[in-house]
C-alpha cells in the first residue's frame, strides 16, 4: 500500500477511535444547546420520557440570559401566562415579573426536576460525523443522536455599520449592554429603535437627559399593559396569539409574514406614545448615516448628542453550526423545529416556530413537547426505563 494511503488509512483510524473514546466524547442520546426557558422545557419533556440528556449553558448560573438585561425590564405577559410546563409561575397571577424574579424562576424549575444542566460550557462548534453529531464545547466532546439548538432569536446585537464613524467621544452601547440611566453620561442621548425596548429606554433617560427616539413607530396595543383593560383582554390575546396566529393558519402565516419579513418591532405595550409626548421625547426619523461625526436622521437634521443608545435588535449567529444547508446568519428551514435536511436536528424557541407565542416563556412548552415526541418517534418509540431515567440524571 502506497505510504500516503496507509498514512490517510491510520488518520481514519484515528478518527474512528475519538468517536468511541469515553475520555474524549461523552456519549448522550440528546443534547440541548441553551439553558434558558426553552431549553428547560425540553428538559422536562425529556426526563418525563425518561431519556438521557444534558443541557449545555454557556452562562454561570441558570437564569443569568435574564439577569444581564436591563434593571426595570419586565415582561409583557402576566404570571399566568409566563409558566414552564409542570410549574407555574410563583406570585400573584395578573402581576408582570421582573428580569430577576423571571432568572430566579428558571434556576427554581431546573433544580425542581433535577434538570441536567451544565452550564459555562460554551459550545464551540456543531457537526456531522454519519448518523452522530458532535458537539465541541471547550476540552469537552459530545457525541448525539439529537441536538436540540435552544439559544433562542437573540444572537449578534444589529448595529448600523456607520456607528463607526461616529465622534470617538460619543458614547455607544446596544441595548443589551444598557442596564441603567447612570450608564449614558451627561448630555442628549439618541435612542434608535422606536420598539418597546426603545421606547422604555428612552423613557428612562428622559428623566435626566434631552432625548431622542428615532425610528418608524410600530403602533401601539389597544391597551397599556397592566391596565384594568389589559387584564380582562390577556386571555383573549393569548388565545389570539398562541392557538390563533399560527403557521397552519391564513392570517397567521400573514402576521408572521409582517413581523419576519422583514423584522418589525412588536406594537408598544407598557409605553404609550401619549407617556413618550409627556416626557419632552423629541421623536425623529431614522437614522441613517453620520455628519461631522454626529448621526444623521433621514430627513437631514443631525443631533449633537453625547450618547447613542441603539436599540436595533439582534441578527441571528450560527456560525458555529457546521451542517451542509445552514446558513449562519439567517433562520434555519424547518417545520416546527423539525430540521428535514439534518435528520436529528431541532430548534426551538424562535419567533413563530408554531405561533406568535413561541418565543415567549408561556409558548415554548407546547413547542418542546412537539420536538420530544418526534425525537422519541424518530428512535426508538419513546419507550421510557429505569436505565434511562437514571442515565439522564447523570448526564451532566
């Protein structure tokens, strides 16, 4: 044998042997990338079906996605509705939970159901070796039959790539980075992103600052949220949005098509436009470019601001996805999180993977139980045992 082919020949071997070695790949039916709300709840219907798994977080504690947020961000959607599947939502059912009681909740549901959690494992890359995928996180090696990719619609925060050409004295952050007022200095701050997120932040520095909110206004709810009104419509709207607007139906396939294509903000709920009037908010145009280093709003005036807060939203990431017919800035094709092309494959927790509910901590349960049961069907039946059951335990 030619010494190449014997050298390319061991090389193979060689590969061979790290799929099968305990101490370089550890051996799981399922693994669940992202230890968020999405995540956890295909834990839980993993573990009610007794299969082995483990759930990789690249955060220190679970919750943490929600505790990085800014300080007075809540939810839009009451207690009632914010519950993971077997474990409601602790505290008064119309209250709207903070970011932190919203982080504590999670970590309380992963340690309620004993979910195999590790977390700050980042994973690095994920691939295709025959029927197994291996996922790269660090010293760490996993080889599955399933992945399940939970790390939600926010990846990459969307930046203008003019913000580079901004003065270096203005001062810059994404709204991810934004926790507090106490962040943006002294002067005028340019809020872009007329969202609820926008809104809210620009709300916040106007107590202090002159400010200005540029953007296309997305309208606003028929009610603000936690009104008396707001209460007595939440159970129609969650009906609307979760069995109601949904792919397999015409007018959700065309709300889906208005808020995906292209992305559009969500109308405002806690904010009201007559509340952003009432703060002196100056509300603007886009912004669309830079002039002597201040930004430039689409209709030619340009604010001499000190900060600039961008609320423009996230692109999605996966890059580190290494499969033929995935694209690594854009969503992946699938059927209710079933990826056809990639046998094995799953996503959950994006917007409108069955309904406009879907990314919300209510929706994703009815999501994750979907993509469980075909994992079970795709293997062997589902059939749930003692072995199995104490495997999944031990996973992490």
């Amino acid at each position: 044998m030619h010494r190449n082919a014997i050298a390319a020949r061991r090389a193979d071997c060689e590969e061979d042997d790290e799929m099968t070695d305990p101490q370089r790949h550890e051996e799981v039916d399922t693994v669940v990338i992202g230890g968020s709300q999405s995540g956890l709840a295909v834990g839980y219907h993993l573990m009610r079906l007794g299969r082995p798994f483990v759930i990789l977080d690249a955060h220190d504690r679970v919750g943490d996605a929600w505790r990085t947020r800014w300080d007075s961000l809540r939810l839009f959607t009451t207690a009632r509705y914010d519950g993971l599947p077997g474990m409601p939502f602790p505290g008064h059912r119309a209250s709207y939970p903070t970011k932190d009681e919203t982080a504590d909740y999670l970590e309380a549901y992963a340690e309620r159901f004993r979910l195999p959690v590790a977390t700050g494992v980042t994973v690095e890359r994920l691939s295709r070796r025959g029927e197994v995928f291996e996922v790269v996180a660090g010293e760490r090696t996993f080889a599955a039959r399933n992945v399940v990719v939970a790390t939600g619609a926010f990846h990459t925060p969307r930046v203008p790539e003019f913000a580079e050409g901004l003065d270096p004295t203005i001062r810059q952050m994404h709204s991810s980075a934004y926790r507090h007022p106490s962040q943006l200095g002294d002067g005028e701050v340019l809020v872009v992103g007329a969202g609820n997120s926008g809104a809210e932040i620009a709300l916040e520095a106007s107590q202090q600052h002159r400010t200005w909110l540029s953007g296309r206004d997305p309208g606003q709810e028929p009610t603000r949220a936690g009104s008396l009104p707001d209460r007595l419509l939440m159970p129609l709207m969650w009906f609307f949005a979760s069995r109601v607007t949904t792919v397999a139906s015409p007018i959700g396939r065309k709300v889906r098509s208005h808020f995906l294509d292209p992305p559009r903000g969500i109308p405002l709920g806690r904010v009201r436009r007559s509340d952003i009037r009432a703060a002196g908010i100056e509300r603007v145009p886009r912004t669309t470019g830079v002039r002597d280093g201040y930004p430039m709003l689409e209709d030619g005036r340009v604010p001499e601001v000190s900060t600039v807060v961008w609320c423009t939203g996230f692109v999605p990431d996966y890059s580190w996805i290494d499969l033929p017919g995935l694209d690594d800035d854009t969503y992946p094709e699938h059927q209710r999180g079933v990826v056809s092309s990639q046998p094995g494959l799953y996503f959950v927790g994006l917007l409108f993977l069955r309904a406009l509910s879907s990314a919300l901590l209510g929706g994703v349960g009815r999501d994750a139980e979907h993509l469980v049961n075909h994992i079970a069907t795709r293997t062997d039946g589902g059939a749930a045992t003692a072995t199995t059951r104490t495997a999944a335990g031990r996973s992490a």
